[in-house]
C-alpha cells in the first residue's frame, strides 16, 4: 500500500516543445566523451594512457580518495584524447568508438544471496558505483558509509523532462535486480516516489511506496526526502535515479556495464520533439539534427530548463542526464517590457503577468532572464514555490558570507543545488541560486565533512 504526499508550494512550468511519446534509436556516434565536471569533489587518477584500446565497461581512472570506485568506458574503442586544464587536472576523455562493440563482462554475482559487502565490491569494480549519489553534500556516496535509506523519485515534474515510465518500458527485471540489492546496503528502507498507481515501479517488491502529487519540485527526490525522512546532522541517505537503476540491474543480472539511455529530445526549438535509444556520452548531434533542431538562435541545453547546462550544438550527452533541450536564445530585450502587461511569460506573482489566470496554458520561452544581477531583495517568493521545512532566504545568504554554525543550523545538510532550481528561476534579483548553494556544500564539506 502506497502512502500520499501531496505538495502544495511549488510552480509548474509549462512549456511548449514536449517530447512526443516515440522513440527511435540514435545514430552511433563516432566519438563519446566523459566529462569529468559530472562527477563533482572527484579526483581522477588515470588508469589507461592515451592511445590505449578499451572495452565497453573498462575501467579509465579511479577516485584518488577511494581507488576502489572506478570510473569505466561507455563503449569500446580507443582512448583519443585526455583534455587537461590548469595543474594538468583533467577535463574530459574521448573514445573513438569501435565499429563492432566488445564488452568486459564480470562473472554474475547471486546477488539475492549476497551480502552487503560483496554488493558493494561487485558495483565499484563494474564501474555502477558512481550512479550512487549520496546527501549530504550531492556527490557520489562513500561507500564506507551505510546510508539510513535509500530514495529514488520515479515522478519527473521538471519542465519538459523525459518520461520516466515510457523510458523504462521493459526493464521491471532490471529494476527489481538492482532495487534488491542495493535494499541490502541500507538497514532502513528503499523509498520509491511515482506519481500514479500505474507506474511501472509501483509493482515492484521490497520497496516503501509513496505516491507524490503537486507541482514542480514535488518530482524531485529532496522534496521527497524532506517529506518522508529528513536527514539531520551525522545522517546520510543515498539516491538513485530510475534510468541508473536500470544499468546497475543489467550489470547484477548479465555482468557487463550497459551504458545506455532512453533520452527526451524536448523544446520549442525542436519541430518533432521525441525520445531517442542512444549511449552516455554520445554526441548529441546524433539526434539532434534528426528532429529538425534550428541551428539559428537556439540553445540547447544538457539536462532540463531548470538545472541543465548550457552545451553546443556539437556537445556530448551527459553522464546523468536523459533529456536534451533547445529552446530560442534570449538576446532581444523588449522595449519598456517592464512596464506593461504580460501575457506570454510564466510568472508566480500577479504583477503585470496573467499566467496564473490560464494555469494549463503552455509557454514559449526563451533563456532571456529579463534583468540583471542585483543585491537580493526580500520579497517572500520563495518561500511560496519551496515545499521543503527551510528558509531559502536565509539559507543563500548563510552561503554567500560562509558561515558554517548558520549553514547547518538552517539545513544545507538536507539539499542540493536542483532544490533550488525553482527559487533561481523566479528571482527578481537574478542571483545564481543553485551556484551559491553548491559552493556552500563545498565548504561544509571541506571544513565539517
């Protein structure tokens, strides 16, 4: 039996440009790239050289303070390019991808009869570890630590993001695989968040269901975590997204890495938006251009509206993201557009703007943010579109003047950047919510952590 939780703060955003429910498979890509900026507080130390062949699954570097996480090739191919920046940290690694993939495959593990501890060797040497991610701090779980619960959000309420039950038409195994297992890693509960009775995960056993309805964030797995079992001091939970979930199964039921997404290919700037069968890494041009993206005045950003980033046209898929999207670059600026009514833009006050008069009305928007930077001004917004038990307000400005007693006593040991994704996006002051937050949790876990 499912248990409710129903948001009432938040904003949801309608977007024109939704991803039709179709799915075709993505050109093979000729290169794959890992952005090492995916894996955030991770130190690389490379275990193949430049030029060196690689199979599907093999491990490419490992994490300095941890070697048994490693860090393995989406495809087989050969390693191309090791990209270096300052101190010679790297950047990111190409592979250019064999015709014929190989795999590495690792004898299968009776994961029903395992124990905690050989799961967890089996995830680090098949490269599934880093889908793990833990809180606090958003980055990839310590595996020395044995998390109090387990969440994961099957209900996607980001503007415009994929599907998550259409993207995982067929993979009950591989979910009930991995979800089992990783029910052996925590002495608490694996908490499993979907939005309708029907969704392909409410079936699965050894799983505490929880059916969440509302508006954006209600989707996002802090706002479940808050609702459901919040963390405080000296607690950590783990998080997993459902596409991860899939890889992690795959490799417990077959043995081998199986880098593969289902993406949403979403945005006005798309003239048949669909989802696309392709491979982490991948060039995004692979599919982009399929679906008839202009190449005039459009972005397109890696991830969703909200907490993606900005990428070109000639970017790679990133790690953890299953939806692409382009909208029109916003690099016109209206005349006296402050002072006058508005009618296409999305708005959660009732000045100057009507979109709270047609709440199923879809929008087309660009990334024009129709202002400037300025010193924060307390007006009580956020508060309206913040589901979670915490000041926002109070929270960014114990970030910006770093000050660690204010930091943990308001909560930063509960969220994520994306948490604030939606306070970012209604900003009249333009400040960059998620970044503030970011460097906050770098610094409690530089001096606490």
């Amino acid at each position: 039996m499912s248990k409710d939780i129903r948001i009432k703060k938040g904003l949801n955003i309608n977007l024109v440009g939704a991803a039709e429910h179709t799915l075709s498979k993505a050109v093979l890509s000729n290169v794959y790239a890992i952005d090492l900026h995916d894996f955030h507080g991770i130190t690389p130390k490379m275990l193949v050289k430049q030029g060196a062949e690689v199979k599907a699954g093999e491990a490419l570097f490992y994490n300095k303070n941890n070697e048994q996480m490693l860090f393995v090739s989406p495809v087989s191919g050969e390693l191309v390019e090791i990209n270096r920046g300052a101190r010679r940290r790297i950047l990111t690694l190409k592979i250019l991808a064999d015709k014929e993939q190989a795999s590495l495959e690792h004898s299968k593990l009776n994961f029903k009869e395992a124990s905690a501890t050989e799961i967890k060797e089996y995830l680090l040497k098949g490269g599934c570890w880093p889908f793990i991610k833990q809180r606090p701090y958003d980055i990839i779980a310590n595996p020395d630590l044995n998390p109090k619960a387990i969440f994961v959000s099957a209900y996607a309420t980001a503007p415009l993001a994929a599907d998550i039950d259409f993207a995982l038409q067929g993979k009950e195994a591989e979910l009930q695989a991995a979800l089992t297992a990783l029910g052996k890693l925590t002495p608490g509960k694996v908490h499993v968040s979907v939005g309708t009775k029907n969704s392909i995960m409410s079936g699965l056993e050894g799983i505490t269901l929880h059916r969440v309805s509302g508006p954006h964030p209600a989707g996002l797995v802090g706002t479940q975590i808050n609702k459901i079992d919040p963390i405080n001091k000296g607690e950590t939970v783990w998080t997993v997204s459902p596409q991860d979930l899939v890889i992690i199964g795959e490799l417990l039921l077959t043995g081998k890495f199986n880098a593969e997404r289902v993406v949403a290919l979403a945005g006005s700037s798309v003239k048949a938006p669909k989802y696309y069968k392709t491979k982490i890494g991948t060039e995004i041009a692979t599919f982009l251009y399929a679906s008839g993206v202009s190449e005039e005045n459009s972005r397109v950003i890696n991830g969703d509206v909200l907490t993606g980033s900005k990428s070109r046209q000639d970017g790679y898929l990133g790690y953890y993201n299953n939806t692409v999207t382009a909208i029109p670059e916003g690099d016109d600026y209206e005349f006296f557009g402050w002072n006058k009514p508005v009618f296409n833009k999305v708005s959660n006050t009732r000045a100057l703007t009507f979109s709270w008069l047609m709440p199923k009305k879809k929008y087309d928007l660009d990334t024009n943010t129709n202002g400037e930077h300025r010193a924060f001004v307390v007006t009580g917004q956020y508060e309206e579109v913040f589901p979670l038990d915490i000041y926002p307000m109070q929270l960014l400005k114990a970030c910006m003047v770093k000050d660690l007693d204010e930091m943990e006593q308001l909560g930063l040991y509960e969220v994520a950047p994306e948490d604030f994704s939606l306070t970012e996006f209604i900003c009249i002051s333009k400040q960059p919510h998620q970044q503030i937050i970011r460097e906050g949790l770098d610094l409690l876990l530089q001096e606490i952590g």
